[in-house]
C-alpha cells in the first residue's frame, strides 16, 4: 500500500511540474525567444542587403568600365568614319562617275569586241607555254581521302607547243594581223579571226587530246598510270570559242554609220525643211492674193502668173 501512495504522490509531483516547465504566452522566457528570432531576422536581412549591395557593385563596376571603352572606341570609329570613311567613298564615287562617262564617250561596242579579240589572241599564244596534260602513277593507292592529302606522283608533263609543234603561234600572229586590218577599216578581215578560232579548236580536239590521253610507256612501267589533260589545253578551246565570237560580231560594228546619225542633226534637218516648207506655203499664198486683185506678179523664173495663153 505504502508503495501504491508514493507511486501515486510521484505521478501528481511530476504532473505538477509539467506546467512549470512550458513558459506561459505572458512570460518573460517567451519574450526573450520572439526578441531573438527578431534578432536573427534582422542579422539576416542585413546581411542579405550588404550581399545585394556588393553583387550590385560587381555588376555596375564592370559595366562603367564598358561604357566608358565602348563611348572611347565610338567617338574613334565616328572620327574615322568622317575623316576617312566618308571622303573615301566620295573619292570611289567621283572615279566610278568619272570612269562612267569615259566610258560613254571612248567605249563603244566595236572597240570592247577588239579588246576581248586581243586578250583571247595572246591567251592562245602563251597558252603554248602551259602544260597541257600530266601522267600519273600509282593511282590507285592514292584513291578516296588520301588523294586530298598527298596526290599520286607525277612522271610526265608536256607543254601544249609540243603536241602540235608550235603551230598555234603563227595562228595567233595571223589572228592579230586580221584583227588589225579589221579596226582599220577591213571589216572582212576579221573573217581570219574564225579561221584562227576553228583551227585551235579542230587542233586541240583533233591532235592534243589523243596524245594527251595516251599514257603511253608509263602505262607499261607503271602500275595505275592514268593521263589527264590540264590548263593549256583548255585554254586552248575558249581562246578559239572567243576568237569565233569575235570574229562574227566584229564586222557588224565596224559597219561605217551613216552621215545623219545624231538626234541632234536629223532634228535640225527636220526643223530645216519645216521652214522651207512654211516660207514656201507663205509666198503662194501671197501670190495667191495678188493674183486675185488683177496685179501681175512674176514668177522666179520670170514666166507671168495668171496670164492666158
């Protein structure tokens, strides 16, 4: 029994200090912990503005020292642009107008087709001294991607003279002899400017790619030997396609131009013969009158007008 009552006066002690233990809503230990939480919140906000500040800082700082080198290198390039850029374009535009009117006065079309005649002319003649066909071996192995790096070996070139024994030489001595005449008053001369075409291209497709194309020897020495016609030939072809043009075109602009070519002569012959016309109406008119009051007037060539016969 005596343990039963102290079971019992234990239990009612500790229930008893339960409440001592938990601070009531008015108490001084409830104040003290709602001023520390306010503490901390302010520790914290404070702390989050100086690092809001400091971030800010990092990001103004650097974009100050932007603008201060962007606004430097913008008055530089406003400068320059002024100074130089601006008065170059003006100088381009000045010569482009100048080259323009040149043009309009000095070019026509007879004299650019001479032009392109002759360049067509000298690139047939050094065209002699290009190589116009390789040979090379092994191509096989050097196939696919390593083509790109190291190319198969070469064991042949030739020059495009050598395959038709210079011949295209005279042919363009020829060309420029025609193509001379031609300007100078010959208009039918420039038909040798399409012999001279027809002649490199029937000799190039005729002679130089057949040997060109023949491996010949390398083909037995070697394994994978392989011929390709290069720039000589080529250029052989589209110096005598241009020659060809050329010599069509070229007669019809060396045509002689008729005396009365100009606007402005065929209007002030017009406005010439208007007048003659209105002079002439004017005096048969009047002629006309005088013959109608009985007068007698007399002709230009002193026969009597209005007189019966």
């Amino acid at each position: 029994m005596s343990s039963l009552r102290e079971r019992g006066s234990d239990s009612a002690s500790e229930e008893s200090e339960e409440p001592r233990l938990k601070p009531k809503p008015g108490s001084s230990k409830s104040r003290t912990l709602a001023g520390d939480a306010r503490k901390v919140s302010g520790v914290a906000v404070g702390v989050g503005s100086e690092l809001l500040k400091l971030v800010r800082e990092m990001l103004v700082i650097p974009a100050q020292i932007w603008l201060a080198i962007a606004e430097v290198a913008g008055a530089a390039v406003l400068s320059a642009w002024r100074r130089i850029v601006l008065p170059g374009l003006g100088a381009v535009l000045a010569l482009a107008r100048a080259a323009y009117r040149l043009g309009l006065r000095h070019v026509t079309p007879a004299r650019a087709v001479a032009a392109v005649c002759l360049v067509a002319i000298v690139s047939l003649a050094a065209s002699q001294w290009v190589d116009y066909r390789t040979i090379s071996v092994g191509t096989d192995a050097y196939s696919g991607d390593l083509a790109a790096v190291a190319p198969a070996p070469e064991v042949n070139r030739q020059q495009a003279g050598d395959a038709h024994l210079w011949a295209f030489v005279p042919l363009a001595a020829a060309a420029l002899v025609g193509l001379v005449l031609a300007l100078r008053g010959r208009p039918r001369a420039a038909r040798l400017l399409i012999a001279v075409g027809v002649a490199a291209i029937v000799i190039s497709v005729a002679v130089d790619a057949p040997k060109g194309l023949d491996e010949g020897n390398a083909a037995l020495t070697y394994e994978g030997a392989e011929a390709r016609l290069l720039e000589g030939f080529w250029l052989q072809i589209a110096a005598g396609a241009v020659l060809i043009a050329g010599g069509l075109l070229l007669p019809r602009y060396l045509r002689p131009a008729p005396a009365a070519s100009s606007a402005e002569t065929t209007a002030d012959r017009g406005l010439g013969r208007a007048r003659r016309l209105l002079t002439r109406g004017g005096d048969k008119l009047e002629r006309g009158r005088t013959g109608a009051r009985g007068e007698r007037p007399v002709d230009g060539e002193g026969s009597v007008s209005g007189a019966g016969t």
